[in-house]
C-alpha cells in the first residue's frame, strides 16, 4: 500500500477528503480553549487542512507546525492564514522530521498511516518530543478500512505501542466528537517518558 505523496496529493486535487471536518474538531478546541502557554512549540502530523494549526494560530500561538506530504494541503493551510509563516509549514515526511516540540496534536494522522507502521509511529513521537512533552488528540475507537484509510483501531491495540514510550497514558471515550464520529473516537494524552 503505497500511502505517498501523490497519493494525498490526488486526495485533494479530486476533493475526496471525507475525514476533513471544514473546522476545528470540538474535543480539541475544547483542549486548545483550556492552554496558557502561547509559547508551546506545537506540531500537528500529517495535519492536511489543519483548521486546528489556524485555530491556534489565531488565538496567539506562533509556534504551530504542520507537516504534511501534500503540498495542496500546505498551500491550503497558507491561503487560509496568510500570516502563518512558511517555516511552520513543513513539506515533508513526519519521519523524517529531527526538530523537537513540546506539544503533538494527533488529527486523523494516525489511522491514515499504513498501520505497520503504528510501532514506528510511537517510537518517533517519543523522539520528536521534548522531555515531558505530550501527545495529546484523537484516535479512532472502530473497526474501519483493512486496505485504505482511515484504518481504525482500538484502545487495547494503542496502549501496547505506546506503553514503552510514555506515561500517563489516558484513552477514554470522546464525550463531545463531531456529530458523524460520535461513539467512534478516543480522545487520548499522554507524557513522553
């Protein structure tokens, strides 16, 4: 399954972007709403469109990154929020970033991954925070697609490639998702060990 650049980026040209909300998802405004620290060196993964880097962008936190494989989502995120500097949009592939954050906002990264590579995806979030930094987002709790994403998951599953990495790990059921992910996700953070 060859999940490349062309690939996300064709996802975007033919407007087949299903698992784009249009705006911020309400767990993590709710997140976002509730963070003091303008200061917070924050990535956001494969962060597509990412109406959260703008929400945070405009509410005064000047170190948002995205890193994405598709240059239309980047080139969407800067028409949006024409201050946002080029630098914290990141064209490239999350493993291959060597920057450090303090703070990773998991969106629909993780079940758009080739889930062999869930092991590998731990392993670098561990490595691209700083001591104590945090991963903190949402997770898809359902059985989805075997063949393409967004592949889904579990509680169980997560935990297992997580536990060696971080601690705190907190995994519980999504009171306020959007309304077509209702019962469905997992809003999860965690502190890198």
């Amino acid at each position: 399954m060859e999940l490349s650049a062309d690939f996300w980026n064709n996802k975007y040209k033919d407007n087949k972007i299903g698992w784009d909300l249009g705006e911020v998802s309400p767990p993590l405004k709710a997140y976002f709403n509730q963070l003091e620290n303008k200061e917070l060196k924050i990535l956001i993964p494969g962060g597509g469109n990412s109406y959260e880097a703008e929400y945070l962008f405009q509410k005064g936190f000047k170190n948002v990154f995205v890193v994405d494989l598709s240059e239309i989502a980047l080139k969407n995120i800067k028409k949006r929020v024409p201050n946002i500097p080029e630098l914290n949009l990141i064209h490239a592939n999350f493993f291959d970033l060597e920057e450090t954050f303090d703070l990773v906002i998991e969106q629909t990264f993780f079940c758009a991954i080739n889930p062999a590579l869930r092991s590998k995806y731990a392993t670098k979030m561990h490595s691209v925070l700083k001591p104590k930094g945090k991963l903190v987002g949402l997770m898809f709790d359902a059985k989805l697609n075997e063949d393409h994403p967004p592949f889904g998951g579990n509680k169980q599953e997560y935990t297992a490639y997580f536990q060696p990495y971080f601690k705190n790990i907190i995994m519980e059921p999504c009171y306020n998702s959007y309304s077509n992910r209702q019962g469905m996700e997992l809003f999860v953070k965690m502190t890198k060990k």
